[in-house]
C-alpha cells in the first residue's frame, strides 16, 4: 500500500510518499480500506515532534473508509461496514488497522469525504460548546481563527444554541465564511486590534468565553477580553505555544483556564460514538454545513502541510488515496 512516512522530525519536507506492507490486524482491530483521510493541525505538530512518539511512523490521525477485514475477537461491525475513526495514527495511507473500540458507524446520508472531514472538528467543536464550556442562549463567545475548520463548525453550533459570536480572522475572504457561518461580529485581527474591538462590541463587559486555537498571538490578549468569572478555552497552538501565566493572572475578574483534548472527551467508547452520531446528526439534518474547501491526492500531503501551516486554507484539507 501507499502511505505517508515520517522518517525523521521536520518541516512538509519530512512527509514521504512510500509503499509499505498492508498492516496486520492485532486483537480487537479491523483492518479499514482508507477512502478519505482528514488533515489537522496535530498532524503538523507530530510531524514537527511537538508530541510523544518517535521516527519512522505513518501519519495522519482521522479517515473513513470500508472494513475489509476483522480480527476473530472483533465485535460490534461486520465487512463491508462504512466506518470513520479519528485520535488513531496512521491515517495518511491505503489501508490502516484500528481498534474496534475507537471505529464509529457513518450514516448513509454522509459521504465519505464529508465523514472524514468532520469527525476530529466536528467533535472538538461538540466538547468545546456542549461541555468544557456549555454554552448558552446569550452568552457571548470570542472565536478565533473562525474561517477555519473547527471554527466554522464551533460558530455553527454556537449559534444553533443562541448564543452571540465575536469571530477573529485574518482576510475579507475568510470574514465572509465567518458571516455565512453564522458569526454576528467579525474582526480582521491583521487590521483592528482584536482586544479594543470585542471590548467596544460588549461595551467593555468582555466575553463569557474564549475558544483560542491560536495560542502565543492571541492568549494574552483574550485573557483581556474576558468578563468576570469568564472562561479561556485554549485548545491549540498554531502560531505556537501560549505563554506560562502565573496563576494569579487569573484573580484579575477570577477567570478560569482551560487546556483541553479531544482524547479526554471521547477517552470512553460510548462517549465518542455518542458525540460522533450527535454531530453526524447535526450533518444529516442540514443543521451544521461542512466545507470541504481543499482535496488533495495523497501523494501530494507535503502540499497540504504547507497550505495549512501558511494559513492559505479555510474549512477542511482533506487527502484522497
């Protein structure tokens, strides 16, 4: 099979296109034909080796595709079954082997390249307005890099629950996908201070919230912005790692900070084929739009790391085997 290997850490460079043995299946796994495999951003930081594991591995952590083949101890799917997995190496090739236990169901309705591209962001936008901070009808929330993948979905369902969205980003372009995801503020963070304008649009109260996937240029400033008892959500890094704030930073409006994972939030079977079907559910019934902007060939995932990192994309990168 075809995969994408990486040998040793370092830039898009370091992705390379290899043919490799189709894996073996271990207990409890099913041997997926890959259709669709998602990009994210945890793909660049294993890439770069921000986070455990060493050299050579395949990447990729989210496809969907077709089970071909079941260990004999397998339970809950059958061959044929169309399945989507995310939070699972290995993603960036023909075939993987994943765990039975981390696989969920797609519905007919959903295409695969659609499954693929919301299963990872669409539930990081689930756990993040439904539990680490459940948002409410009037809240008000500051969404960062909201052109983007999860923060076109995070505004969507925002917005499904009532509450107001301030949305940073950074081209006229990317401020319209912002409005026609339902943002009811926008900011250019490259023309207006994003700190001065979120103040004057909550006429100096600040926001209940703060979803931040930026990380080092935007965190100082969205502790700023937060009301009193207000929450920051800092869940990525793509301008890279927030700064160490001592903890009486926080006394100022007794704020509260938070550094979450999907992983914990789907760490139970039930837990992720739950969040999974209330997301595929939100696709089936038209209630959250899915914008696969960027289709590449597999053999061309360098191309994607390079767009992604270079903030040249909006919505979903998807690679096709």
């Amino acid at each position: 099979m075809n995969a994408i290997v990486v040998k040793q850490f370092g830039g898009p460079e370091a992705l390379s296109y290899e043919d490799m043995p189709i894996p073996s299946l271990g207990a409890g796994q099913a041997l997926v034909r890959i259709t669709a495999a998602g990009v994210n951003f945890i793909d660049v930081y294993h890439r770069r080796g921000k986070y455990e594991g060493a050299p050579p591995f395949i990447v990729g952590n989210e496809a969907a595709g077709v089970i071909e083949a079941l260990a004999p101890d397998a339970r809950g799917f059958r061959v044929g079954d169309r399945v989507a997995y995310c939070n699972v190496r290995g993603s960036y090739a023909d075939y993987a082997a994943v765990p039975v236990e981390r696989l969920v169901p797609v519905p007919n309705s959903v295409d695969d390249q659609t499954a693929a591209a919301v299963l990872l962001q669409g539930m990081t936008a689930h756990y993040l307005s439904r539990t680490t901070y459940p948002l409410r009808n009037g809240d008000d929330a500051l969404v960062h890099a909201a052109a983007g993948g999860v923060g076109l979905l995070l505004t969507q369902m925002a917005r499904r629950i009532g509450a107001r969205v301030i949305a940073t980003v950074s081209t006229d372009e990317k401020a319209k996908l912002a409005r026609e995801a339902g943002a009811d503020d926008v900011i250019l963070y490259t023309k207006q201070d994003f700190e001065r304008e979120t103040k004057r649009l909550t006429a100096d109260a600040g926001v209940h919230v703060v979803y931040d996937s930026v990380g080092k240029t935007t965190f100082e400033k969205g502790l700023n912005v937060l009301r009193r008892r207000g929450m920051m959500v800092s869940f990525g890094q793509s301008s890279g790692n927030a700064p160490a704030i001592e903890p009486l930073r926080l006394i100022e409006g007794s704020l509260f900070l938070t550094r979450p994972t999907l992983i914990d939030y789907v760490a139970t079977t039930e837990e992720l084929r739950e969040r999974a079907a209330d997301v595929f559910g939100m696709v089936e019934r038209h209630e959250l739009h899915v914008r696969v902007a960027h289709v590449y060939k597999l053999a061309d995932a360098a191309n994607a790391h390079r767009d992604l990192e270079a903030r040249k994309t909006t919505g979903k990168l998807v690679l096709l085997p």
